[in-house]
C-alpha cells in the first residue's frame, strides 16, 4: 500500500504540473524503501521500552527480574544500537538534504537517550524516573518516525525558504553568544562549561522553535514533516553536546578541560551545519563550508588487535580513496554540492557531498541489550567530512584527522605530496 502511496504521489507531481519531466522514481522509491526498513529497525529495537507497551511496569522479555538500574541501562544500550542503525542508513544512501538532517536529527536523538548516567549508580529512585522518561519520549520519538515515512514530495520545501529563513534568525543570535575562550585556566574550566553549555542549550531551544514555523498544514495538505524534523536536528545536536557533563558532580580540573575543548569543537561544527543547511534552503550554496561529522553512541573497543578494518566511501566525485594496512589515500580536489532538482526541472538546492570512513575492529568485544559480551559484532566509528567546491585532499585529510584523534580511540596522520594527494594512516591509542 505504502509503495503504491509513493508512486502515486511522484506521478500526481508530474502530471499537475502539465510536463513529463524525467524523474529518476527508481531511486526515490529506494530511498523510501531504506527509510521504511531503517524505522522497521528502530521500532523492534525499542518498542518494548515505549509507554505503549507499558516500560517500565511491563517489563521485556529477560528482563523481568531486573532492578531499574538495569532497565534503563539495556534501555540506554538499546537506543545506542539504534543511533548506529541511523548512522548506517546515512552512510549507505545518497539522501536529498531533507532526509539526511532529519536522519541525523533521529540519530542525535538515539544518541541522547543512549546516556547511562553512571554517577547515578545505585539510586533506585532516580532509575526509575529515568525508566519513566524514557518510555515517554520513546512514543514521542516512534509518532515522529511514523511521520517520517510518509514520503514527501520534497520539491515543495520551497514554500518554507522565508520561514527558515526567519526562524533562524534568533538561533544565530543566540548562538552568537556561547562564548569558549582560547586560553582556559583549570580552576575556570568548569564554570566556563557549564556557563556555554547553558548558552548553547538556549540555542537548541532557539532551533525547537524555528521548527514550528515550518511544515503546518503545508500545501495542499501535505506537511513539510522531514523539513521540520531537519530542523529540530540542530535542538538535538545541541542537547547531544552537553549531556555527558551537564549532570557531572566531577571536580578534576582536567575532566572540565577536556569537557570545554569537546564543546568548543561541538559549537563550531553546530555553527558550520546552521550555515550549510541556510545556504541550501534558500540561501547561497556557495556558502557551504567543510563541516566535520562523526556518528557516535558506539560501543569502546577493548581490542588489542593491530590491524584495523576500514570501509570508505566518497559522495564527492572530485575524490579518489584507496584503502590499504591501515590507511587511507585520498586523492583530488572536492567537486563540492551537486545540484538538486525538483519535479519541473528546476534548481531547488543542492545536495550535499562528503567523504566518510569507518575504523572498526573486527570481534571487538561489545555487550548485546541484556548485558551479555558478545565477541561477533564490529565496534564502529564512524567519520564524515562534508566538502565544498575546491577543497583539496589534504584539507579534507587533515580535518578527518583531527577527529579522530579528538575522539581518542585510535591515533591519525597525515603524509602530504602535495594538496591533492594525502595519506592517513592509523593504529591503536
């Protein structure tokens, strides 16, 4: 029913607008096909954990013994698994920008929910409080996702370019005010946390209501719904930035050090994708920036194996990787953001480009949802740079690396021969 729903949405499209323009319906039925398939897996991962199901007086199978803690533990695991199912639906796919931020959007959200709050250990009162918001916010999350594959005529995104437009203008404001000085003495270190995380969480209320004013009632009675969740991404890119320590009771000096230089680069990537995603509903593609991005909520590798598994891939075809022991080469200069059409034939935006890898470990030793370690699965980090026009191997190599090395869980280089030709080469921290 859902496929003949999609087929007959696109071919309305064609024919109101009194031309047969040539749309490539194969390819949006497969992007439909993996977002239906993605949301099937979510949904089996954490429907037992909804208020619907009736979490946490109902408990899932396996877990009718367990204490609150470790309900919500498995719960928290459990979303962690579906953030890396979200992050592979976007790593697989080349998605129209309104589908990729709104997959990003639920990926954040997963990755939110995934926090263990481990300084809580013990505290039964304060598990089963955490047990009963997450039951909540995880029907929220299941009525979005519903909405978010109800497939769209994406083209129609166009009413809401002035909306956007002035919806953001009090998150940049907003976002203009998070302060991070460069220099950071350790006795300030957690004041001056706290003081931007709480800055940057008006940002994120900001970015809420911005997405309010898109996507009611939309035309012809079909909302702009993957438009409106792009935009709630950056509330939840926000929330993701400062959840670890916003509750932290920690009073090493040092751990506040780390939490600001994490934030700092947080802002600065927030700042970039605001940028990226105005220049392309309805601003200037030529404003798109490199914008660093890592999908997180993995598992740690305990693994003390030397050599590391990688899987690569560029969506920039400026770009050539070749992958060998523990490298990665990339060569060229970045095409940029191709063109995106609508149904008429006409220029609506662009879609955005990237290189993206992942180091994994093969048989990392990793715990399945109820708490046992499982020695088959792979422990994945994923990296993406999103590239502009003109960028050069070596800009995109050396941003690649600096993630990696900030998340701490393997050591990258860069050897340079010249601007369109780098290596990264890694190995175990």
């Amino acid at each position: 029913m859902k496929i003949r729903f999609v087929w007959v949405l696109m071919l309305c499209a064609i024919f109101m607008g009194g031309i047969a323009q040539a749309v490539d319906l194969k390819e949006a039925q497969k992007i439909e096909n993996a977002v239906a398939s993605c949301t099937a897996e979510i949904r089996e991962l954490l429907l037992p954990f909804g208020a619907k199901a009736g979490f946490p007086e109902v408990r899932p199978q396996g877990l009718e013994n367990a204490s609150y803690h470790e309900l919500y533990k498995t719960a928290a695991r459990r979303s962690a698994e579906g953030s890396r199912v979200m992050a592979e639906f976007i790593n697989s796919n080349k998605l129209p920008t309104g589908v990729e931020f709104s997959a990003r959007y639920f990926m954040k959200r997963l990755e939110i929910a995934s926090h263990e709050y481990a300084d809580q250990s013990g505290n039964e009162k304060v598990f089963e409080f955490l047990c009963k918001d997450f039951a909540a916010a995880a029907d929220k999350g299941f009525a979005e996702l519903r909405l978010w594959t109800v497939p769209e005529m994406l083209p129609l995104d166009n009413i809401w370019h002035k909306h956007i437009q002035e919806g953001f203008v009090p998150v940049k404001e907003k976002l203009a005010l998070v302060k991070m000085p460069s220099t950071i003495q350790p006795d300030q270190a957690r004041e001056i946390w706290k003081n931007a995380a709480q800055a940057l969480s008006e940002v994120g209320n900001a970015a809420g209501i911005a997405s309010t004013k898109v996507g009611v009632g939309g035309l012809i009675g079909m909302p702009a719904w993957r438009l409106r969740l792009s935009i709630k991404y950056f509330k939840a890119a926000c929330k993701a930035a400062v959840v670890e320590m916003w509750n932290s009771r920690s009073s090493d000096p040092d751990v506040w050090l780390q939490a600001c230089k994490k934030l700092r680069q947080d802002i600065e990537i927030i700042n970039t994708e605001i940028n990226n995603f105005l220049a392309i509903n309805g601003g200037n593609p030529a404003e798109i920036k490199p914008v660093l991005y890592m999908g997180t909520a993995a598992a740690r590798s305990e693994s003390s194996a030397t050599e590391i598994e990688i899987k690569a891939s560029a969506s920039d075809k400026g770009f050539e990787l070749e992958i060998g022991m523990n490298s990665l080469k990339i060569t060229g200069i970045a095409d940029g953001p191709e063109p995106a059409y609508d149904i008429m034939g006409m220029q609506v935006g662009d879609y955005a480009r990237s290189v993206r890898f992942t180091l994994d470990i093969d048989k990392a030793p990793t715990t399945d949802a109820f708490g046992n370690t499982n020695y088959s699965k792979k422990n994945r980090r994923i990296f993406t740079v999103m590239t502009s026009k003109g960028a050069t191997a070596e800009q995109v190599a050396r941003a690649l690396a600096k993630k990696v090395n900030d998340a701490r869980d393997f050591r990258a280089q860069v050897q340079v021969e010249s601007p369109e030709d780098a290596l990264l080469t890694f190995s175990h921290r």
